[in-house]
C-alpha cells in the first residue's frame, strides 16, 4: 500500500501556493490520488491536500463515511462527524455565501498531537473537478464545509495555526481535553 509521509509544519513545500491540474486523464494523477487515499486512510483523516505529500498540484481529498458499527465509532478520531461524501475536488475555488463564521476545534496530519480553535465560514460554494474532469458545484455548510476550507487552505500554503484568533486556544490534544478524545476534533 503506498502510504506516504506526511509532511510536517516547518516543511517549506508545505507553504506554496500549488499549481492547477491541466492533464485529468493521466497516470500523474490516477498515481497520486491512490497514495492520497492511502494515505489518509492509513492515517485515520478526513481529509488530505496533495502538498501535504509533497505534490504541489491543486488536489485535495476528504470524506466522512457514518460508522458501521459503535465500535468503529468510538475508535474513530471524529466519532461525533457529520457524514460528508467522499470527494476528490481538483482546482477548487470556494465561495462564502455569506459574512457568518463558527468556531470550533481543527487538528491536521502535518500538526500531530495539537489541536486549535479556528474560524470558518458557515455556509459556502465550491466548485472544482472530479478525476474524471467532471464538474463538482456544491452548497454546504457546517463541519462540510470546514473540512473543504481547511482542505483548500493548503493550496495556498495556509495551516489552520495561521487562522487561529485567540491562540489560547492552541495546544496539544491530550492537555486541551484531559477528561476524553478530543470529542469536537476536527479535519485532516
Ligand atoms: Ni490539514
């Protein structure tokens, strides 16, 4: 199974602004989404942007399937996550469809063990491409909507820290939540 590293906050690559796909029948790109899959799979998220394994193309991957049985819930890293269909999105471009932002907690594979407080907005479009180059335009809202935000957010180079308003509400999982599993964790 080809997992791949993940690249780490402090990682230059993981700081550019990332190219836009031109080619969607190719190898290339049949060749990174089964590694992202993989990868993210191997690593229990909910979502998973190309920089992050260090291809700088504007792909990003996320999905929450519900959980088939209690137990694979409770073991989950987002036991409490709305359902949000797997997608592959190519060359996204995000709408906020209005000024409202929510709060709440975000971790990501390239910031292991820490979690932060982070505003998004609620309500957004975005559009972009399947594999096949097919045309994907969706209105959304909520931690769907988040997961997208925080998805798109690296290819820009943008880590959730970055978004952070009150940097109290910074910090390692296990000392934000003594008492249980980061129950609103959120995000790749
Ligand atoms: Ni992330």
């Amino acid at each position: 199974m080809p997992v791949k590293p993940v690249l780490r906050m402090g990682d230059a690559r993981l700081l550019q602004h990332a190219e836009a796909v031109a080619d969607f029948g190719g190898d290339e790109l049949r060749v990174l989404l089964r590694d992202m899959r993989d990868t993210m799979q191997a690593f229990d998220g909910v979502g998973l942007a190309a920089p992050q394994i260090g291809v700088n193309l504007r792909v990003v991957i996320f999905g929450v399937a519900p959980p088939q049985h209690e137990q694979d819930r409770q073991n989950s890293r987002y036991p409490d996550a709305e359902t949000v269909p797997e997608t592959v999105l190519i060359n996204p471009v995000i709408t906020p469809l209005n000024d409202k932002a929510e709060q709440a907690w975000e971790g990501c594979l390239s910031i292991p063990g820490l979690r932060g407080l982070v505003p998004r907005f609620q309500h957004i479009r975005y559009q972009g491409y399947d594999e096949s180059g097919a045309l994907i335009d969706r209105t959304v809202s909520g931690f769907h909507a988040r997961v997208v935000q925080h998805e798109c957010d690296h290819l820009e180079g943008i880590l959730y820290p970055a978004r952070i308003q009150d940097i109290t509400r910074f910090g390692y999982t296990e000392e934000l939540f003594p008492e249980r599993e980061a129950r609103n964790d959120r995000i790749d």
